[in-house]
C-alpha cells in the first residue's frame, strides 16, 4: 500500500509518500485551518499517487480525531472530516506518537520531540501511548513546554535550554524508567551532549511512523 504521511509542526507541514526520498512541505503557522492544511497538501502532492494517509497532529487524539484545538495552529480541527476532504483511508495520531513509533527499537522507550511545543510518547513493547506531559508545571509556574519549546529556548539561551533538557530528560526517566530516551523534533540539533541513556531522533523518523501505522496494521491512541 502506498501511504502518504503529513507531519503538521508548527513552523511547517511536510509530506512524504511511498517510493519518494525527498519531503515536500509548505508553512503553517497559528491562523492553518484543517481546509487550508488538506489544500495545501493535495496541491503539493499531485503528482504522487497513494491509497492512504497519515497525518500527525501537534495535539492530543482520541479514537483518531483531535481532542483539543492546536495550540499553535488555527481552529476548526476538532470534528473535521479528514477522510472525506482526502477521499482516502486516513489515520491521525499523535505527532510526537509518530515520530516516536518511527524511532522505536524495542522495550520501554520515552520520546521527547524538541520543536515548536515539546511532544511526548512511551512506547513500551510496541504500544504506543501518547503523553500530554508538555503541559504539566516544571519550574517557577511555568509547564515544561514554557521552557523546553522555541519560546523557552529564545528566553533561556542555548546554554540553559540544554540545561534544562538534560534536567527534564532525568525528571522523566526516574519516573517512567524507560530503557532508553529518544530525543526529536527540530531542535535536538541543537543538543552537543547527549544525556545518559538518550539517543538523537530526527523528524524524518515521523514519516517512517506513518508508514508503520499501516504496515504493522497498529492501534493508536
């Protein structure tokens, strides 16, 4: 089957189907409605052909419809039709639960994507349950999110985010116990020294997720 996966962040939408090598992607931003989201992937990709697609959404998801309105996109995602404006098969998940299944390697795994927001997942023994830990009070008031996402990394500097990401990654590790962390998203380049424990991810392992979302035939939360 070929599978046409759609990874929304919240600077970009990128795309990348079955039997291509290079993603496409175009901005989004906080006023990318779902309508405007649909068109501008099926005008960027009309020249692919797929049977299914895979989108992850930068939220929480439920039975594969958004729970929440984005954060840091426009409104009207709760309740939209995905299937009906791709005319295909679609399965939405989680972003940062796709970007983790595409780095899974077996056992207890914690995901942290480092991008826009901050994404969380654990996998453990190949089911995947996304976490909304982005949210949740870190320091000073302020959720992990206010200082582990862009927002934190401009207000910090570089020297104190990564302080901060090495001190979030033993918080979570000592409370979950995974076997190993997976740092993602856009900002792990950032990241010189890595954590105990922590491997680098990057955001094209999210395209490898949405593809596994059908090949391995899962359930997602």
């Amino acid at each position: 089957m070929n599978v046409l996966v759609v990874d929304i962040g919240g600077t970009n939408v990128k795309m990348l189907a079955s039997g291509h090598d290079t993603p496409r992607k175009f901005p989004s931003g906080p006023e990318l409605t779902p309508e405007q989201m649909v068109a501008g992937v099926l005008a960027a990709t009309k020249d692919w052909d797929y049977e299914a697609v895979s989108i992850g959404f930068p939220g929480p998801v439920l039975c594969g419809q958004p729970l929440t309105e984005p954060v840091n996109l426009g409104p009207g995602w709760m309740g939209f039709d995905f299937e009906a404006a791709f005319h295909r098969p679609v399965k939405v998940v989680n972003d940062a639960a796709m970007q983790a299944l595409g780095s899974y390697q077996g056992g207890r795994m914690l995901f942290l994507g480092l991008g826009t927001g901050l994404g969380s997942a654990m996998i453990i023994d190949g089911v995947v349950e996304p976490m909304e830990i982005a949210h949740l009070r870190y320091k000073k008031g302020r959720s992990f999110e206010d200082y582990l996402g862009t927002q934190g990394l401009q207000r910090l500097g570089l020297k104190k985010w990564r302080k901060h990401v090495a001190d979030v990654v033993r918080i979570l590790s000592a409370a979950l116990e995974p076997d190993y962390v997976v740092l993602g998203g856009g900002n792990v380049k950032k990241i010189q020294k890595l954590p105990p424990h922590t491997r680098r991810g990057s955001n094209e392992k999210a395209f490898v997720g949405g593809l596994r979302l059908w090949q391995e035939n899962r359930s997602h939360a």
